[in-house]
C-alpha cells in the first residue's frame, strides 16, 4: 500500500499565502522583544519614564545592529517601560492578538524577570500580567500559551539560583526555564547547577547556543544542561558530528532567520542554513525571537526565508509539523494539531 504525500503541489504564487493560513507554533519569541516603538513611547508617557530617544523615528534609527550585544542593549533599555501587571498584559496581549492573526496556535513566551527586578519590579508583578494575558489568549483569541522563565546568562549563576527562588511560589504559572542574553563568554555549564535544580522541580528545559556561540556551547547545553530544545543552534552545521547528534536524538532548534540576519550572523537570508538543517533531518523550526525589533514576526520569517532560499511546500509541511513536535504541549494537542495542519493544506491541493 502507498500512502499519499500530505503535500499537494503548490504554485510557487500561491506559496506566501500557504505559509501564512498554515497553522504554527511560535517557540521562540522574547516576549520583551515584541514591544513595538509606539507601544515603548506609550509606556513611557503612562508611567512617566525618560526615554533617551525623543520620539519614534529616532529609536527606529537605533535599530541598526552590529552583533547580539548591540542589539541587547537596546532591548534592555526599551524593557524599562514597563512597571505595572497591566503594562505586561499590554505587551503580551499586543503580541498575542498578532500571533493569532499570523496562524499561531500555540506559543511559547520566553521572558526575563531579571531585567525587570534589578529595577525594583517585583516578579510577581512581571508574571501576573503575563499570565494573565495567556489565559486570555486561551479564553478570547483560542489559542494556548505558556511561559519560559529565562535566566540571564551575563548574571551569575547565584543570581539565577536566587531568581528561581523567588519564582517557586509561581511555579504553575511558567512551564520551563531557557538561558539567554549576552553568549559569547558565558557558556552553559556555567548555569550547571540551577538547571539541575530546574530539572528536579520537573520544569522544561531550553538554552540560547550556538547563535554566535561556537558549536561547543551547543554540545555543552546537551550535557550539561539537559536541554530539550536548542534556541538558534544555527552554528552546528560547523560540526558534523553534532548534526548527526542533533538529528539521532531529534532536539529541535528554533531557528529565527530574521534575527540571525539583523544580528549579522548570516550576510544575507539567501547565506541562511535553514534548508541545509532540514535537509540533514534535524527538527528545525521558524520563530521570530525579537519581531518588533527585527523586522518581522514569524510569518514575515517563513515568506521572507522561503523567498531568499528558494523553498516549496514540503518545506512549510515540515516546519510546521516540526513546530508541534517540539513544542511541550501533550500528544493529543499534538495530534490535533497536525489534522489542522493537514485540513489547511488540502486547501492548497
Ligand atoms: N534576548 C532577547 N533576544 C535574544 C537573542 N537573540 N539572543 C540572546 N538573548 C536574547
Ligand atoms: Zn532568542
């Protein structure tokens, strides 16, 4: 018996618009990294913070990065508008509202409560307002959202241990940890032992590596942070023995093409190495990690990949069938989400 290709044969035309209707899920995005310009401005007025940009044009100026750091810089200081639970709703709910229209299903909202109490915002305040407009999302928009408590790496690892600590009264509300932030000089190992602190308390686990990091910092995430997805990871196409790794125990990586460009880690999209990860059979998926600072949320990522790398529908099949699998939802979710995806490209056929 022969079994049909899910994927009917797609007029190149009529692509952007498969990629765009195709349900998704969105796994790595900073939800501090969604806050639009207009929205920084509003914050800063509604809680009369001084912003060092006199007005919109001019921070868009700023966003014309060089390197990770550059960039981070930049989004720190954007991040230090918001004060109230409510300022954190309106930032997820901004984002949310704006998945929902790029297919989203299901989403996975890194945050980082560090940048947030090193300024005397409580992290109770931080996750009230975000979850919060998870359970909206959920309720108004139907669709799921969870919450990643990233620990910055640039801190200590006794910072960390102290962050989680002021957590674990919240610890239903946020599904795992990840590790972001400044890479080069802060490998994962140094954050050892507050992931197996996280791993006990039965939390997922995610890292940063591998975005400007050496292939090295992928390897050391996997075995010394247990980590069940890599975030970027584009780096390990330098070491063949950690594709093969990375494919055999299929962890996924959650590949932002639009950041890696404006962070200029590839040239130029078509210098990208998303076919080539997919082609080696790793789990590879499209996410926008910083949409509202670089460019484009996470259809903006598929059409503009899909254009400069000239890929085709079976592609977009396995990106978005890749996109539940590593997502940490159950596995009837999972199976629901994969007869959407199959209805949607029906459509198509
Ligand atoms: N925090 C927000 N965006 C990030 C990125 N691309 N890499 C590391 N840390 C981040
Ligand atoms: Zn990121």
């Amino acid at each position: 018996m022969t079994t049909s290709s899910p994927v009917p044969p797609v007029a190149p035309e009529r692509l952007p618009e498969l990629l765009r209707a195709m349900p998704k899920a969105e796994l790595h995005i900073h939800i501090e990294g969604s806050l639009e310009p207009a929205l920084i401005f509003a914050l800063a007025q509604r809680n009369r913070v001084n912003l060092p940009y006199a007005d919109i044009p001019s921070l868009r100026r700023a966003y014309a990065f060089t390197h990770l750091q550059s960039f981070l810089d930049i989004y720190y200081a954007g991040a230090s508008v918001l004060i109230t639970a409510q300022d954190f709703y309106d930032m997820a709910w901004a984002y949310l509202q704006r998945a929902q229209a790029d297919h989203v299903v299901h989403c996975e909202l890194f945050f980082d409560p560090q940048t947030h109490t090193a300024r005397g915002v409580a992290l109770r305040t931080v996750i009230e307002g975000l979850y919060r407009a998870c359970l909206d999302a959920r309720e108004k928009l139907g669709i799921s959202a969870a919450l990643i408590l990233c620990f910055l790496r640039h801190l200590s690892e006794q910072d960390a241990f102290a962050t989680l600590e002021q957590a674990l009264p919240y610890r239903d509300r946020f599904i795992g940890v990840g590790l972001d932030s400044s890479e080069v000089g802060h490998p994962p190992e140094k954050f050892a032992r507050v992931f197996a602190r996280c791993r006990e308390l039965g939390l997922h686990v995610v890292a940063h590596a591998g975005e400007e990091g050496p292939p090295e910092y992928i390897w050391a995430a996997l075995d010394w942070l247990k980590a069940e997805r890599i975030d970027h990871g584009v780096q390990s196409t330098k070491d063949p023995a950690l594709m093969a790794r990375l494919a055999r125990e299929r962890i996924p990586l959650t590949v932002c093409p639009l950041s890696n460009l404006k962070l200029c880690v590839f040239p130029r999209l078509s210098a990208h190495n998303l076919r080539a990860l997919l082609e080696a059979g790793l789990v590879a998926t499209v996410n926008s990690d910083d949409p509202a600072y670089f460019g484009g949320y996470i259809n903006d990522n598929f059409v503009q990949s899909f254009g400069a790398l000239g890929l085709d529908a079976g592609h977009a099949w396995q990106l978005a069938l890749n996109s539940f699998e590593a997502s940490f939802i159950d596995a009837s979710a999972k199976a629901r989400y994969r007869d959407a995806l199959g209805e949607c490209f029906a459509r198509f056929g």
